[in-house]
C-alpha cells in the first residue's frame, strides 16, 4: 500500500510508538497516509483505539516476524 510518510518506532516500547504517532500525524495533511512500523506488541490494540478515538481511519493493518505495519490515513 502506498504511504506518503513514514514513522519507524521498532524498537521502542509502549508509550513510545504512540506519543511518536501522535507526533507525526501533525505534519501529515487531510487525505494523504501515514505508514507506521513498530516492534511493541501493544501497538496491535493501542493503534486501532488511537485512530478511532481521534477520527483517523486505519487503512490496513498487517504483522509478521514481530514486526507490525499500520496505514493510517488523516481525515479529509
């Protein structure tokens, strides 16, 4: 899936990833998808509730070798 920015939190732990998320999604415009990677298991729950709780939409979501990927796109 193609992303128009990229946040690489592996490596970090909860609440790490989500304070960096949080972050990032300031400089990404309406419309345009955030690719984020992490290493923290929690972010497989965390995430999902970030983006409904703030009204991003989670595009996709996707994990293999623990490591995660999430799509994440802003509000138009």
């Amino acid at each position: 899936m193609k992303s128009d920015h990229t946040l690489d939190t592996r490596g970090l732990l909860c609440p790490e990833p989500l304070m960096l998320l949080h972050s990032a999604v300031r400089d990404v415009a309406d419309g345009e998808v955030l690719k984020m990677l992490a290493t923290d298991p929690s972010t497989q729950r965390d995430v999902p509730k970030f983006c409904q709780f703030l009204g991003y939409e989670l595009l996709q979501q996707a994990g293999e070798n623990d490591e995660f990927v999430y799509w994440i796109k802003k509000a138009e």
